[in-house]
C-alpha cells in the first residue's frame, strides 16, 4: 500500500515535468528560430540569406541563433535607408549652395568668371556668346561654338601659381 501510493505520488509528476521541459523547449526553439526570421528580415535584404538565417536557426536550437548573432549586420535595413537618404540631402544642400573659389573658398554662383573676393579665374566666357562655361565642355551649350582647348582651362593662371607654390617652399 505504501509503495503503490508512493508510485502513484512519484512517477507521474516526473512524467508531468519531462513533458513540461519538452514542450517548454519545442516553444523556446521554434521562437527562437521565429525571432531570427523576424530580426534577419529587418536586417538583410536578400530573401535567400534570410531563409538560410531562419533555417540555421531551425536547424541548431540555441546554437543556430548564437551563431546568426554574431554575423548578423549590425544596421537595419531602415537605418541604412535612412543614413543613405541623410546622404542625399546633404549632397543636395550642398549642391543648392552653390560652389566654392578654390582659393579663398568663398562661395561664387555658377555663372562668375572670376571670384569677386580674390579675383581667381573661375571660368571662361564664351568666346561667341560670353556665357560661362564649365572647365570640361568641349562647346558651348548656348551657342554650340566650340571651345578651344586652351580656353577650356579657368583658373589657369592661379592653376599655375599653385604649381609654383611648392618650388618657393623648395627654395626657401
Ligand atoms: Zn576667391
Ligand atoms: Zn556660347
């Protein structure tokens, strides 16, 4: 009597708890390969490494998601989205402000020949029309003449100052 009422006190909550651990772990596993399918979504942008992601985290409980940890990509895809889109804006703003002399680094509007501060050559005008013309057009966009190739060359004279300048620091 007192051995059957010990059995019947023992064996089934071992069996209880046994299925607890097995049904806590089946949870744990499937959650954990569900969060690395969620987190690698967020991550990667290819479907084909996010499915070997959630199958590494299938495949090797506790330890498929250990490793996905470690190699995952350390920015979200909306971060990098973000980031590349801050990008943008910056490189517009600075576009909107228009450009710098090369020499006193005052800001000169796209259309001045010469820098109003320093008197830099910034571009040269057309030699049929007068517009101003960037260093590397070939012809001139208003009035398609051609520009010869000496004139395709602002700033020369300060081009050539700033190759003189490392012989005088030579010399002295
Ligand atoms: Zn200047
Ligand atoms: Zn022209």
């Amino acid at each position: 009597m007192h051995t059957t009422f010990g059995l019947l006190l023992a064996a089934p909550p071992w069996r209880l708890i046994g299925n607890v651990a097995i049904v806590v772990g089946a949870v744990f596993w499937l959650a954990s390969a569900f969060w690395v399918f969620r987190d690698a979504r967020r991550r990667i942008g290819s479907t084909l490494l996010v499915g070997i992601a959630t199958l590494l985290g299938l495949a090797a409980p506790l330890l498929g998601p250990l490793v996905y940890l470690f190699f995952r990509p350390a920015e979200l895809l909306r971060e990098v989205r973000e980031r590349e889109l801050e990008l943008r804006v910056i490189e517009q703003r600075l576009a909107l402000r228009g450009i710098e002399c090369p020499t006193c680094r005052a800001s000169v509007e796209p259309s001045y020949l010469v820098c109003p501060i320093c008197t830099t050559h910034l571009r040269q005008a057309c030699q049929s029309c007068n517009a101003p013309l960037e260093a590397i057009w070939l012809a001139c966009p208003y009035c398609a003449a051609p520009v010869p190739p000496a004139a395709s060359l602002p700033g020369g004279p300060s081009a050539r100052a700033q190759l003189r300048a490392p012989q005088q620091r030579v010399s002295n």
